[in-house]
C-alpha cells in the first residue's frame, strides 16, 4: 500500500537523463491533475500521425529511400516548420520483411507502409504549417511521387 502523503514519483527529464522530484502539493496517483509546467514536455504535445501506403508504381526501395530522405528534407526546409516550433518529426517505415515477420507471429498488421508523426505544442500550430504555400506548394506534389494517393492518408490526432 501506498502512503499517498509521502509517495513522491520520479519524472525522467527529458534529454538529460536524471530524474527530478514532484513537489509534494502534487497529486502523485492522478497525473491528468498535474501542474502543466511539471508534464513531461512530450505530454504537452498534440501528436499527428499520418498512415499511407506507397504507390504501385514505385519499387520498395525507392519509397524508403525517397521517403527517408527527399520528402523528410522538403518537410523540414519549410519555413513555417521553425516559425510554429514544430516539437517532433518522426517517420516510421514498415518493411515488407516485418511485415511478414509480424504476420508470422499471428498479428494483425495495419495495411500501411509508412507512418510520419508530427508534434506540435498548439493546433493553431498545425493549422499554420499545414496551411502555408510551401506544404502546398512542396509537399503535396511530392507526396504524389511515391505514396498511394488513391487509397489515400489516414489521420490521428492525440
């Protein structure tokens, strides 16, 4: 059992690798009642995951490579990029390897091959960088060089 007036909970700091005390006025066993300004930095990000596939006339090669690193440069060459601060940009690729390794296992694999995340601290953030020229000008067309736009992109946000 755990003496809630003495329970203090470790919070790992981010990017340094040490563990800083919570003040004890904080309710340890509900986080979502925490002081905003003692979150881990990545809780207070709104996170957008974006699931597609590559295109049929494209090798597999050519989708990681292309997706791994044209598209990820022109993603983060855009000026609103750093004016909103974007917080985290991730791409995750799904190889056909994997994939099979997965289904192997007995798993139900999302039909997707790759899946980008951006973090951002406000939605107007997004709503700002999403709506600039350049995404438009930019990143579209070239999503159309190697993703499957027909199936389309499937959207989260948490």
């Amino acid at each position: 059992m755990i003496n809630t007036s003495t329970a203090r909970l470790l919070v790992p700091a981010v990017r340094v690798g040490r563990t800083r005390e919570l003040p004890a006025s904080v309710n340890h066993l509900n986080f979502q009642f925490w002081p905003h300004n003692l979150l881990i930095p990545s809780l207070a990000c709104i996170k957008l995951s974006f699931f597609f596939r590559k295109s049929p006339t494209v090798t597999d090669a050519f989708f990681q490579k292309h997706y791994n690193h044209i598209h990820s440069d022109l993603t983060v060459a855009c000026k609103k990029f750093h004016a909103v601060k974007i917080a985290r940009y991730v791409q995750l690729y799904q190889s056909p390897g994997l994939k099979s390794k997965l289904q192997e296992l007995g798993m139900d694999v999302l039909e997707y091959d790759a899946c980008s995340q951006i973090w951002v601290r406000k939605w107007e953030d997004w709503e700002a960088f999403a709506g600039s020229d350049e995404y438009r000008a930019a990143l579209m067309p070239d999503a159309e060089k190697f993703m499957n736009l027909e199936k389309g992109i499937q959207v989260m946000a948490g």
